[in-house]
C-alpha cells in the first residue's frame, strides 16, 4: 500500500505567541519514531525540544534555525507506512498546559517570567509585505472577511472567530484591530525610538565582537519595554539592621549545624511580606485595560539571582506562611537551579514583588528596573556601620540600603515613602513581624 | 506622436473588459486594445456565449424528442442551420455590442489593433489599414487570453476545423471525428449530434473529461456512448490523408480500429495554448515561459512591478469566470486597494447532455493530495425532480474532510449541474461543514435538494435513501 505523507505542527505553546526555531534535529531521509525530538524552539521564557506525533521517514524539512513558528506551522513532512496512519492523533502538547507537571526539556533556561497578557500583545500585527504570497485558505473565514484582512493587513491565522464553529466575522476583525490599536495608544507596543547611529568602534582601536548571552537577548527586551512604558520612580531609604544582625549571627552557628544558610536576604522577604499587607495596592497588577487593578491575596516574591547566563528570577511562592529556614531553605535550592539551568518557566512565574539584592558585592544604591506586571521591586545594597544620632550622641548602627523602584500610575509618591518607612520599621525590630 | 496614457488593457475578453472598466471606475485613464474588430474576446465571440446558443437549441431539440416517451410527440424538426447560426450571432452581436457601450459611458477608449510591447512603458498598435500608434502607459494589464492548440501532423484542409469553426455549422450531416473528449470538443458533439451529424470522439487518458472524477463523467459517457458511433478512450490520431470523397485517419491506442476511418469533417479540440508569446514582452521584461504563460503573484503583478497579466495567460484553468476576478483584482491593485487573489475555489463546467460540474477537490486530487477524505453520493435516481423531468442518471457527490467535516468539493452531473454547483462553491469559500447545508432548508421538489441530500448522506441522517448498516462512504 501506498506511503501517505503527513505534516508535523507546531503544537499547542499554551498561548505563547510564536517562537524561535533554534536548532533542527532531523534532516530528509531520517527514520523517527513517535516522541523523537524534531526541533527546539525557543520561546520568551525557555527552550523546549518538539518531539513528534507520528513515526515515518522524513520527506522534507520546512523550517530552518531562525524561523519564527506559531502554533499549527507544518515544521516537517514525514511519509508515514499504513501501520501508522490508525494512530495518527491529533498533535500533544508536550509543553504542559498545567504548570505543576515537569516540563520534557533537556536543558531549559528562562528569564524574567512574562504573564501571559502580555505574551498576546506582543501579536504585532504582520505588516501587509508578508502576506502577500501568504495563503488563508486554512483560515476559517469568509471571502468577505478575507478580503478585509488583506486590506488592514491582518494575518487571520492570529484571529479566533466568535462565529459558528470558530468561523471568523468581520467583528472579530474589527475588534482584533481595535485592541491592537488601543494597545498601541495605551503605549504597549510602542514603536521603538529612533535607530541608534552605528559605530566602527574599529577605528579607535582593536575589538572584538561577542553574542549575547541567550538569556541577555531576551530579558534585555523586556527590561527595555518595562524600562520605557513603566513610569519609574526609586525612592531610596536605610534600614537599621543591627538587632536583626545580632539575631542572625547568634542563631548562626546553629543554622551552620542544620546546614541552613541563613541570610540577610530572608528575613527581607519577611518584612516586605508585612509591608505589602499593609500596601496592598503594591501588591497589585494593572489589567490589560489599564482601568482596574487586580489585588492579589497571594505573596510570591520574586528573587533575582545571578548566574553566569545572565539575570533571572525564580519565584518564591507564599512567602507568608513560610518559616525563616523554610524560606533559607528554598532559597538556596532555587538558586542552584537557577545556575543550573534547570529552572522550569513555572518556577519563574507568578510573582507579586521582586528583591534585587546586590548586598553582597557593595555599592550604596542603584535603581532596580520594575519587573512587569509587577508593580514595585526592591533593590538592596551592601550594609555598613554608620554614625547615627541618638539621644544625643552618635553610635555606630548597621545600616542596610533600600531603593523601592515603584510604578507611579500604582503607587503615587507618599506610599513609596510610607512603603520603604514602614519596611525599615519591620527590619529595625524583627519582632514587629509578628505583630 | 504617441498616445498618454495611466493604464493599458491588451485584451478586451472578460477579463480584459473588466479590468479595464474597473479601472476607470476607480477614476484611471484607461485604454483598451482589442486585435478584433468585435469586443469581448473568445468568450463572447468564439466561447462560451455562441457554444451555449448553439447548445440550448440542441437541448430543446432532444427534449422535444424525449417527450415521445411520455406520449407528447412533436414533427421531426425542420433546421434551418443558416438562421440558427444568424439567431447565435445575434446573441453574440447584443453582448459585444454591450460591451462597447459599457466602455463608451466609462470613457475607456477602445483602439482595434495587434499590441506589441516596445518597452516597458509603451505599446505600439498596429491598425487594421497598417497605421501604427504608440501607446505610452503606467500601468499594463496582459489579458491577451489563449488560442487552440493544433496538432502538427495536420493537413491544411477546410473540412478540419477548429472550435471557431465548428460555431458556423458550415455543415451538420455526415460524420465528425472530435479529436479530444474535453469540455470543448464534447459540448461542440453535443450540438453536431443533435443537428444531424454521427460523432466520434478520441480521446488519450482513460475517460472522457480527464479534469473529473470518473463517477461523475459515468452518466454522460454512458448516454453518449449509446447516441454516438464511437468512443475511443487511450486512444490518439497519429495520421489524417485528405482525399476528395474523405479525411482518412489513422488511430493508434487501445480502444482504437487498426484500419484508418473516414470521416467528413474533424474538429480538432485538444487543448488551448496561452498566448502570451504574442506581445513581444521581452521588450517590457515581462517573462514568458515556452508555453506561452506569464506568471504573477497574488496580487497579478507579474515580475515587471507595474505590469499585470490575468486570465488564461497566467495558467489554468482557463476560464471566463477565473479571468474575470483577476482583471477586478489587477485594477483594484493598480488603483492603490490591497486586493489579493484570493479564491478556494473555482467551479469547472461541461454544458454537456447532462452536464458535469465540480468544483474544489475532487475524488482524483484528493487521493493524490492524501488528503483524508470521506464523501457523500446522492443518485438522483431518488429525487422526485430529476423524475419529473426525466432525468434520474444524475449524481451529486459532496467531498468532505474527515477531521474537520468541512465540505472541500463537489461533483455533479445532470441537467443544470452548472447552476447547481455555485452552492457548494459558496460552501467552500465559508467553510460550511456538511451539516450546515444539511440543515439548510433547499426548496421541494428541485435538484438543488440533491446538495443538501448528499450532506445527510455524509451526516448518516437521510430518509430519501435506505443506507443500512454503513454510516457514511468513507474514503481514505
């Protein structure tokens, strides 16, 4: 009996917009059985190898490394024997769906989580040059509306229809068209700023050209978004830390004995716990209209952490009902899965608020970038003694720095104060934390 | 001196005529050239419009004869060909006629002459009486459409006659041989036949109109079969000796006679050759592959940007109501809209006894496709309509896809087939599944029920059949 040739797609990303082919892992001719790795991608947040559905020989390789893929892309032809084809099933999403299950990358590394609203605004509408050989004829959608698609230069395939059976009408056009246009005005999307001029840096001197790191290259986007469209103000303070120093070292030669490393860095996480109860507007999102603020009853704090890749930050979730050395305790393991590469883009989702601590290099302050769609994140520099006036006299106080990097259309300038005040409040005297 | 103008037309068949109105509605300056005196190109003059004239005679001539069976008998018809023919022209002459006034109050203006390019910006027209203007454009649109292959081994003979030809029924009694079992040669069979002529019809592949599924051609080549001398399937000419008394041919394929035949006249219909080898292009930089074809993008532009070409000259199928389309949408594209090509589907049509339509996916491409497919046949045999006009070897058979269940074409067969099938062409373009034109009400009794008949076949949910056991037909 006849061979049948069968496409292999994209499968289902759970939502993000398109991604990356980084690497082909088959070629024409090769023999693959179902689960073999065809291609990794790279999406925003990780790389995952696709495996596929059918077994069969591959016919013909359509993708190349550098494509951009979306859900439902052919990505190779295979010719697939008759035993097969009874079990061909529609295609598996083997990214998980339901973040809790681990995810079948080999290596995966991440950066900065992104929610998934905005991973559907970054659906930039296709300029009309791309669609011109570009077929609709798998779109469901009538001639009507095909037509008007090619004239506002929509790709249909970004659209789902509200009609019968998904079937796409011209409201759903107009208003995939108006969200986008309401985005663009609401200053997401925003076109970027003029070109920078380019330099021969040759000419002053010997130079060599290094890649950015992956991570870099995909974070670096989202600190410039966040950076341009998030209005930033830092409000810098110092918090009395040397009763809570005293605590920490007293109790760690003990911790030393459990093997708990208890760090500065936890007992920060406690007190921004408590101050975002009190503030909960901080511990807030903008929705995608930009009309409402959505409160969370939740305390995931992000906690960025440096590795050799590049900046990420893993998420530690209800940091309320967690204990110190639970905290210490989970802390040390996420970091090692940071530097690791092992973090799964689960593990750097859902976070409230992020801590930025650059306490144990040294400098005085800086001014951490927002991490959207949060709204405030805190950076913390390296503490030091200082003379402190006190009932009349200077005494040497360890003092820890703050820089609170707020959204000003959250947080207006009084709270920012009142934030970083009551903060230093809860570091000064720990006990307050169980108030 | 030379004539200014924004947009030039090369053509003025229905595609070229609709471009160029189109475009002088969006607000260009438009100019037409046609070779021929009369506007309208094949279509209206040597095409579809005389063929169809010539045709609803025939039908209502053989209709007249069926009516016996059911006890009304008519007179053998007296024909007066030369009438027929002058009724035919006047048909054409009220069409084309049509169209230059159509171009008149559009202030489109028409020059009669042969268009060569001279450069990518002017063409220069060569008059009946050998004059020879320049025509200085911005935009072109090459709609110069396409002409009947002959066959080289050929002899010059009057009594071998092309489609153009055979249209003036010089003579309708004796023998014809229709080299070709296409659209073209079976309609004009149609007409010989009913006027008196014994057909016999050669054709290479293995049915008679190759671009169908079989089961949809089955009940024409059956009533032809019996009406005609002979059909002779993988079969082809390999000589014709012109004699006095007769055209000696000799055949040479499987169902062929080894001895050559005589015949009094031949119509050659084996084909159309597009002719974009005609204008010189290569002076614009237009390319032309060596079959005559201009290739375009979605937009009709060819590779020279402000150049289009449409309608038969950019590939197959060649078809009025493809060129048509195409022409709107190179003067909408030239007068700044982003319009594209865009259509799933473009119906085919014999105006054969009965006639055959399809239009999308057939049987045939599917498989070669693999794509998974299911289907659902009604015989008109079971529709009351098709009955009472005593017609039941008609068939209406839906193609669906098995995931999806959307319907991705259609075969008909039987009268009207080619009125019937716009319905599953609509179908196709709005992604209707079988159950929507199952559930959409079609009025009792016509053959337009047979559509959504076929549909409760596929769905498993028809009445009018008894289908035991086995859900639906399915393919794959």
């Amino acid at each position: 009996m006849a061979l049948a040739l069968k496409n292999i797609t994209t499968p289902d990303l759970g939502g993000a917009p398109d991604v990356t082919v980084i690497e082909v892992l088959v070629k024409p001719g090769d023999k693959i059985d179902v689960d073999t790795p065809i291609v990794t991608f790279e999406s925003d947040k990780a790389t995952m190898e696709i495996p596929t559905t059918d077994a069969g020989t591959v016919n013909e390789v359509k993708v190349k490394v550098g494509d951009k893929v979306a859900n439902g892309s052919v990505l190779i032809t295979i010719e697939t024997g008759v035993a097969t084809e009874s079990a061909a099933v529609p295609l598996a999403v083997k990214e998980p769906k339901q973040p809790e299950k681990s995810v079948p990358e080999k290596s995966i590394t991440a950066t900065i989580e992104e929610p998934k609203t905005v991973s559907q605004s970054d659906v930039v509408i296709t300029p009309p040059e791309t669609l011109i050989e570009q077929s609709m004829s798998d779109v469901h959608a009538g001639p009507g509306v095909r037509r008007l698609a090619r004239e506002l230069g929509v790709n249909l395939a970004s659209i789902l229809g509200s009609g019968p059976k998904q079937r796409i009408l011209k409201e759903d056009l107009q208003e995939f068209v108006k969200s986008q246009l309401s985005q663009l005005q609401s200053g997401v999307n925003a076109p970027s700023l003029s070109a920078l001029p380019v330099i021969d840096f040759s000419k002053f001197g010997p130079i060599e050209s290094q890649k950015l790191s992956r991570i870099k290259k995909i974070s670096g986007n989202h600190l410039k978004r966040n950076w341009a469209m998030i209005p930033h103000v830092t409000q810098f303070g110092e918090a009395d830390i040397t009763a809570m120093e005293d605590f920490r070292q007293a109790q760690k030669a003990e911790m030393d004995k459990q093997r708990v490393k208890l760090t500065p860095l936890v007992f920060i996480m406690k007190a921004v716990v408590a101050s975002l109860k009190v503030f909960p507007h901080v511990n807030a999102s903008l929705d995608a209209t930009g009309e409402n603020l959505v409160m969370k009853k939740y305390f995931h704090l992000g906690v960025a952490v440096d590795t050799p890749d590049g900046l990420v930050v893993p998420v530690i979730r209800d940091v309320d009902k967690k204990g110190l050395t639970d905290l210490a305790d989970e802390l040390a393991q996420v970091s090692e899965k940071a530097r690791n590469k092992q973090l799964t883009p689960y593990e750097m989702q859902g976070g409230c608020f992020s801590i930025s601590s650059l306490g144990g290099i040294g400098g005085t302050a800086f001014t951490p970038i927002i991490n959207f769609p949060e709204v405030a994140i805190l950076g913390v520099s390296k503490s030091s003694y200082k003379p402190v006036y006190q009932d009349g006299t200077f005494v040497p106080r360890l003092m820890l720095p703050l820089s609170l990097s707020y959204d000003h259309r959250v947080v207006d300038g009084a709270d920012g104060a009142r934030f970083i005040v009551h903060l230093s409040n809860m570091l000064l005297d720990i006990r307050n934390l169980l108030l | 001196m030379s004539i200014q103008t924004e947009v030039v037309v090369i053509g003025s068949g229905p595609g070229g005529y609709t471009a160029a109105f189109r475009a002088a509605d969006l607000g260009k300056k438009v100019i037409l050239i046609e070779r021929y005196t009369s506007l309208g190109g094949v279509c209206l003059n040597v095409g579809c419009i005389p063929s169809k004239a010539l045709l609803h005679a025939a039908k209502v001539i053989d209709e007249a004869a069926e009516l016996s069976e059911c006890g009304v008998q008519f007179g053998k018809p007296t024909i007066d060909t030369k009438k027929l023919v002058e009724w035919k022209n006047s048909v054409v002459a009220k069409l084309t006629g049509g169209v230059k006034t159509l171009a008149k109050v559009r202030k489109v203006e028409v020059m009669i002459g042969v268009a060569q390019f001279v450069s990518d910006h002017e063409i220069e027209v060569t008059m009946k009486d050998g004059k020879k203007e320049i025509v200085q454009f911005q935009q072109a649109i090459i709609a110069v459409g396409s002409r009947p292959v002959t066959l080289p081994f050929l002899p010059e003979d009057p009594r071998i006659i092309d489609s153009t030809g055979a249209l003036e029924l010089n003579q309708v009694s004796g023998n014809m041989l229709v080299i070709g079992g296409g659209i073209i040669g079976l309609e004009m069979a149609t007409v010989y036949h009913t006027l008196g002529t014994d057909i016999t019809v050669v054709e290479l592949m293995d049915q008679i109109i190759p671009g169908a599924d079989q089961d949809v051609v089955m009940p024409l080549y059956k009533r032809i079969k019996g009406r005609y001398k002979n059909i002779y399937l993988k079969s082809k000419v390999t000589k014709v000796e012109a004699k006095k008394e007769g055209l000696y041919v000799t055949f040479e394929g499987e169902g062929a006679p080894q001895k050559p035949e005589k015949f009094d006249r031949i119509l050659c219909a084996v084909g159309r050759r597009a002719n974009g080898d005609q204008i010189n292009a290569a002076k614009a930089g237009v390319t032309v592959d060596d079959r005559g074809f201009i290739a375009v993008d979605k937009q009709m532009r060819t590779n020279v940007p402000h150049i289009y070409a449409i309608g038969d000259v950019v590939g197959n199928p060649m078809l009025a109501h493809k060129a048509m389309p195409e022409g709107r949408v190179a003067a909408e594209v030239i007068a700044g809209l982003k319009h594209y090509f865009d259509a799933k589907c473009i119906a085919s049509v014999a105006y054969t006894d009965p006639e055959v339509a399809w239009v999308g996916v057939t049987e045939n491409e599917a498989k070669a496709k693999s794509i998974k497919y299911a289907k659902g046949v009604f015989p008109w045999a079971a529709s009351g309509r098709a009955l009472s006009i005593g017609r039941s070897e008609g068939l209406t058979k839906l193609i669906i896809d098995e995931t999806t269940h959307r319907i991705i074409g259609a075969g008909i067969v039987g009268p009207n087939a080619g009125e019937l099938i716009a319905e599953v062409a609509l179908a196709i373009e709005m992604g209707c599944d079988a159950g929507d034109v199952a559930l959409t009400i079609h009025p009792h009794p016509t053959l337009s029920e047979t559509i959504a008949l076929a549909a409760e076949v596929f769905e498993g949910t028809i009445t009018d059949l008894y289908m035991p056991k086995k859900k639906m037909d399915k393919v794959g």
